[in-house]
C-alpha cells in the first residue's frame, strides 16, 4: 500500500461498529501523523459524511474543496484508530486550513 499521510481523505471500512459509531465502507480523514501511519501499522482518523448534519462546529465541519464527489462533512467527534488493513484508496485531501480547524474543533470537544 502506499504511504498514508495526515490530510489524506481515504475509504476506510468501519465495521463491525457498536452504538452510534459510523459504519460501512466510507470515507475517512487521516489525522495522525505520517510517521506514526508508518511504523504503528494504524492510524488515528475520522469518519466522514455526506448526510447534512444538524450539529456546526465543533462536532461537524464541512469539507468543500477537499475532492469528494459529494458534500461531505467530516464527523470531528468520530475519531478512531484504525488498522492499515481497513484503509484503502485516497479520495483526495483536505486543505491545511481546515486540518487546522478539525484539530481545534477536537480540542473544543476534548479540551485542554
């Protein structure tokens, strides 16, 4: 497989999922550093939807110019580690911008 890199928007496939997890074979937002995806044989990222989302920010942020075929929102309190093994073919990238803004939306949720 190629090398995964921060930024990256990939099809990951999300199950067997529990609750309210995203499922199904979707796209992802790679948030971990490219190091990391290459040496931990995973990778922290979230899961992305094309369904309108009640939730703003920071719980949701729209991804315009990223090469989705669809208006897509990243689901910024979806984050989960992921095998290699589940993520597949690059979709496109998101902007440095609005990586930027899914790390503050995270820190909103998580604080510090």
């Amino acid at each position: 497989m190629a090398r995964i890199l921060r930024g990256e928007i990939r099809w990951a496939d999300l199950n067997p999922v529990r609750g309210r997890e995203q499922a199904r074979f979707r796209p992802i937002l790679i948030l971990s550093h490219d190091v990391f995806n290459m040496r931990s044989g995973t990778v922290i990222a979230m899961a992305i939807t094309s369904q309108p989302q009640r939730a703003g920010f920071p719980l949701t942020l729209e991804l315009d110019e990223a090469g989705l075929p669809k208006r897509s929102w990243v689901k910024i309190s979806q984050i989960r580690t992921l095998s290699i093994e589940r993520v597949g073919k690059r979709i496109g990238t998101a902007t440095p911008e609005q990586l930027d803004q899914v790390i503050e939306g995270l820190d909103e949720i998580i604080g510090s």
